[in-house]
C-alpha cells in the first residue's frame, strides 16, 4: 500500500475536492475538516460488527484530531464507517 508523505494516509490532498492545496503543515487541532474524495479507492477493511473483511469504496474522511478520524464509504452492505487500522488493503 502506498503511504503519501504529506497526508500518512493511502490517498493525498490532491485527491480531495476541495483540499488539493492544504499541507499537514497547516491543519489546526480542533477544527473539524471533511475530506470528499474525487478519486475512487477500493479498500479491503477488516469489519468489528461481522468480524469479516468487507470491499469498501471510501467516499469521505472526517477529523478533528488530525490524523486521527473516521472515514465514511459504500460496502455491498450499504453505510460502512472505519478507521485507518481497520483498512488491510488499497487495491488499485
């Protein structure tokens, strides 16, 4: 899986819609940010609630700890939200 320096994460600011122009230098603590992604990711992320690994598409990232925060995507089971730690993979 691919790690950006700017972000520690698997995706970049660049991939954001209205981010593309903001560095880690600059996020404040406290102040809550959403992240809508203009790129599509595929993830495999282990699920608590079925103890399974589910495909997700992530469609967003919300943090007021940065780079803490929880993301929100589509699994074929409908609404799915997970952390960084649940995600087992980025498939391209």
């Amino acid at each position: 899986m691919k790690i950006y320096n700017s972000t520690n994460k698997f995706w970049d600011f660049k991939h954001t819609k209205r981010h593309k122009s903001l560095s880690n230098k600059k996020i404040k603590k406290n102040v809550i940010r959403i992240f809508k992604f203009k790129t599509s990711f595929l993830l495999e992320i282990h699920s608590k609630n079925t103890d399974n690994n589910d495909f997700v598409i992530p469609l967003r990232f919300s943090s007021n700890l940065w780079p803490k925060g929880m993301y929100v995507g589509l699994s074929g089971k409908g609404r799915i939200t997970f952390l960084d730690k649940d995600i087992l993979r980025v498939i391209n």
